[in-house]
C-alpha cells in the first residue's frame, strides 16, 4: 500500500514487504570509539558457472589479502537454476566455496562483487541475491561502504563495459561507495598486443568459447584489484589495524 509522501503509482505493496521506507543510517564511525582497532573485512562475493569469476576471485583475495590488517573472506551467491538445467548448459558441479545470505553481507567493511554477463548485464544468480538484499536497504546496512565489481564475458563486445556499468545501480540504491580501479594498474591497460580483459571498472577476463582462461595480465589486474580496493576499504574504516 503507497504511503503519504511516497505514492507508488504500480499500487503494489513492496515497500511495505520490505517493512516500509529506508532508515537512516546508524554508520558510526570506528575512530571515534576509543575501541582498539578491528580488522578490516574485505568480502569477495561471486557468481561463477564455469569458474572464469572463480579465479579472478582467488587472485583478487590473495590482492585483498596482501594488505595488512585486512581480513578476506570468499562467498558464491545461492544458485537459482535447478540440476537439470545447469546439466543442459554443461555446468560443472559447485565448489565448495560457502554461500554467503544477504545478513552476512552486512558484516564486511567492504565488498568486491564478481559475476559473468549475461546479455551484458549481470547473471540473474547475482542479480536474485541483490533482490533478497530488501532488508538491508531498508535499514540502510551497507550505506557508507564501498563496492567495487570484476567479471568474466565471452567476447570483446560482449559486455566487458556494460556488465560493471549496469551493476552500479544496484550499489547505488544501498548507498554504497563505487571504487572502480580506474588506470592504476598502470601500463599494461594499454597495451594493444593482445587481447586482454579488464577495463577502469574492474578486473575482467573473456571465456571466448569457454576454453580461453584468464592470462596471467588478467590475473595481474585483479591481485591489483583486490589490493587497491583493499587499500580504500582500510582508509574508509579509519582502522590502524
Ligand atoms: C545465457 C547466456 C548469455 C550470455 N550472454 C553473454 C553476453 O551478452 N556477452 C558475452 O560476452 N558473453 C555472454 N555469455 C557468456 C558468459 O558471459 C560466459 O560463459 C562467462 O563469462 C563465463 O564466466 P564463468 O566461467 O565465471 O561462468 C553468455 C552466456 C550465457 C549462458
């Protein structure tokens, strides 16, 4: 039912099954506490049908990792396509990497969010776990946090640019900071003699036909990825630790 002040032109009632309108934000700030300082939590949250989004993960929890004080830890989102369905796309079987529900994701200080694209936006896998994150938004849990984003597509035109772009409304509505890796990586992002993923939204690799694998400059980029954004994660939470 719309609410005075908010009119809800559809007539539907999702404000109210997601219990109303937002909250403010309760954000403290740490360095005001006088508590010793905590580690910092870097959350690598992914979606991976065939293990491209994997392995940049893994490079870019060793990146998150190689800064001091930081704690990483590595999510899948839950699957939403049943046995049969991913047999017919000749998906392997899960790894046993834990799947992260939205309430944990509320417990990092900052989150790098992975996924393939799908006709160049994100895989509806991720995109379902954003849809169970109402509760969140309602009492603004991750505003004030930042969020950067990596991904894996099959071809060059194929949403190495859109699939990011696409995804930052989803941070946006959280109040989350967007922490794109913009050219620090330096040299290497022009470099036109091969072909090569990634962009200044995040780290990115192409599967081609799914037999191509990340390369070791795409590998470079996301351990850069996950350290930089390491790095900011740290610098935003005001921690010594
Ligand atoms: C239904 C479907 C749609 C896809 N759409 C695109 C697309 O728009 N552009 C593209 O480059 N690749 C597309 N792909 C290829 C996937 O992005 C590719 O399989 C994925 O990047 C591999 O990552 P993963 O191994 O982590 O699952 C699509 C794949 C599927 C199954």
């Amino acid at each position: 039912m719309a609410r005075p002040g908010c009119p809800d032109p559809l007539g539907s009632t999702w404000l109210d099954d997601l219990g109303g309108q937002p909250k403010p934000s309760t954000i403290s700030d740490p360095r005001s506490s006088g508590a010793p300082p905590m580690a910092v939590k870097v959350y690598v949250v992914y979606y991976s049908m065939y293990g491209h989004v994997a392995k940049l993960a893994d490079e870019i929890k060793k990146g998150a990792s190689s800064v001091e004080g930081v704690e990483v830890k590595v999510w899948q989102v839950p699957e939403i396509l049943s046995e049969e369905v991913l047999g017919k796309m000749g998906a392997p079987p899960k790894t046993d990497v834990p799947t992260i529900t939205p309430q944990e994701l509320a417990e990092a200080d900052g989150v790098l969010f992975g996924f393939p694209t799908r006709f160049g936006m994100m895989a509806s896998q991720m995109k379902a776990f954003f849809d169970a994150t109402g509760g969140l938004w309602r009492e603004q849990s991750l505003a004030g946090k930042p969020a950067g984003v990596f991904y894996s597509t099959g071809t060059q035109g194929g949403g190495q640019e859109t699939t990011p772009l696409t995804a930052v409304t989803q941070l946006t509505h959280h109040g989350m900071v967007f922490v794109p890796v913009g050219y620090t990586f330096g040299a290497k992002l022009f470099d036109m003699d091969k072909v090569q993923g990634g962009s200044p939204y995040g780290a990115g690799t192409f599967a081609g036909d799914g037999s191509r694998w990340p390369t070791e400059m795409e590998l470079e980029h996301a351990f850069h990825q996950g350290k930089y954004f390491a790095g900011i994660t740290k610098k935003l939470k005001g921690s010594s630790a």
